[in-house]
C-alpha cells in the first residue's frame, strides 16, 4: 500500500497543534521551548504551524522539558502544568538517538528481508533519504517513521528513548500511572515498609522459571497438608 502524502501533511498539522497547545499550558516560550530541543525559533514556529514535522528525538526532549507524557502527541487531550526545563546536552541526546533510530531503522529492514530500494518504494522516500535516515544523518520527521513503522509491522513506539535521562524520565512517568491505576488498597500495602519483604518476595517469584515455581508450589503444598 503506498502511503498517502496527504496524511502526512494532515498528521504534522496535528502535531503543530498538540506541540503549542502543551507549550502554552507550560508557560514557555516559543523561543525557550526551541532552545531546548536544538533548533531555531523560526523552524521550531514552522513545527508549531504543521508546516515541518520534527523528528521522534526532537519530540522526546520536547515532552521531556515540559514534562509532559510523550503520549500526548498522540492524542487529544489537554495537560496540566508540570515541571521545569532539564538541563542536559540536547545537542547530544539528539545526535545520539537519531543514529539509534536509524540503525533501529535498518535492523528492521534487514529482519524483513526487504532490500534498501524497496523499502524507499514501500514507505514512498526517495532511496538516497531512507539511506541517509539508517546511517543516522538526518532525522527522521515522526510522519516519516510511522509511515516506516507501518511498513516493518512495528510501533513507533518501538524506537522510543529508552536510556537517556529523558527515556528514564519517561519509565519513570509510566510507573507512576501505573501506580496510581491500581487499587486504594494495593497502593495501601506497596506503601507500607513493613509490607517490603513481601513485595521482594514476588519479585524474586517473578524471575523464576516455570519449573521452580512449580516445585516453590509442590513443596507448600507438601507442608500444609
């Protein structure tokens, strides 16, 4: 299926729009939301006009520096006010997870067998572009590799920060919600220090083979009867 060009333009024009409304109800500036992700103010304005798209790099430190979940820009829904700017090397973060991405990228390609000219026609990028996005020399517009995630049968989401003080801080706001999901009372019991060596215990459990979690079982069972 060849990709349609027009969703592209559409899906930056959304990302424009979620990429302002987060950093208005920040309270930052155009020019300090700009600075923070390595870019000019006048092309990150264009971002913020659907006009350009920024890539997944450029859109993880954005989220990183309003603290927002990078799930918002897959969304709909406003967000409340919430942190300040990191300080760290964005110039490097960015470089460094836009070569990741890209050999993520190739390894995708290669896994599916696909040779390099025809994943440039599957995805609809020009061959020298999709080579120059593996080799990590350019970065990739997000409307870009979700069209190359469509195409390798993966999620975008595959190619997320995973390492980087911001792929922490992302792990970190996932396990927060993930906390505040469960029950009053589960989240009673987690709260408790007395409760710890039973939740050390599980995690201990939880990496045990199938096996020795059948023997754990055998053996309690053999002493309560």
């Amino acid at each position: 299926m060849t990709p349609n060009p027009i969703l592209k333009t559409i899906r930056a024009k959304k990302l424009g729009v979620l990429i302002r409304d987060a950093r208005l109800v920040s309270g930052k500036t155009l020019e300090e939301c700009a600075q923070a992700v390595g870019l000019t103010p006048e092309r990150f304005e264009k971002i913020e006009l659907g006009l350009e798209a920024p890539s997944l790099p450029e859109l993880e430190l954005l989220a990183y520096t309003l603290k927002v979940p990078l799930e918002h820009f897959w969304g709909n829904e406003r967000l409340q006010q919430n942190g300040n700017k990191a300080s760290l090397d964005t110039a490097q973060v960015k470089l460094l997870r836009q070569k990741m991405i890209g050999a993520l990228v190739r390894k995708a390609r290669v896994a599916h067998g696909m040779a390099l000219e025809t994943a440039a026609s599957e995805t609809n990028l020009p061959v020298e572009k999709l080579k120059a996005y593996e080799l990590g020399e350019i970065a990739i517009p997000l409307p870009d590799l979700e069209t190359i995630s469509q195409v390798f049968n993966t999620s975008v989401f595959d190619f997320q920060d995973q390492h980087s003080p911001v792929g922490n801080w992302f792990a970190t706001q996932k396990a927060t919600k993930a906390f505040q999901d469960l029950p009053q009372e589960l989240q009673g019991f987690i709260c408790k220090p007395i409760n710890r060596p039973y939740l050390e215990l599980a995690v201990r459990l939880s990496e045990m083979s199938v096996e020795k979690l059948r023997g754990v079982a055998e053996g309690l069972l053999e002493i309560t009867l």
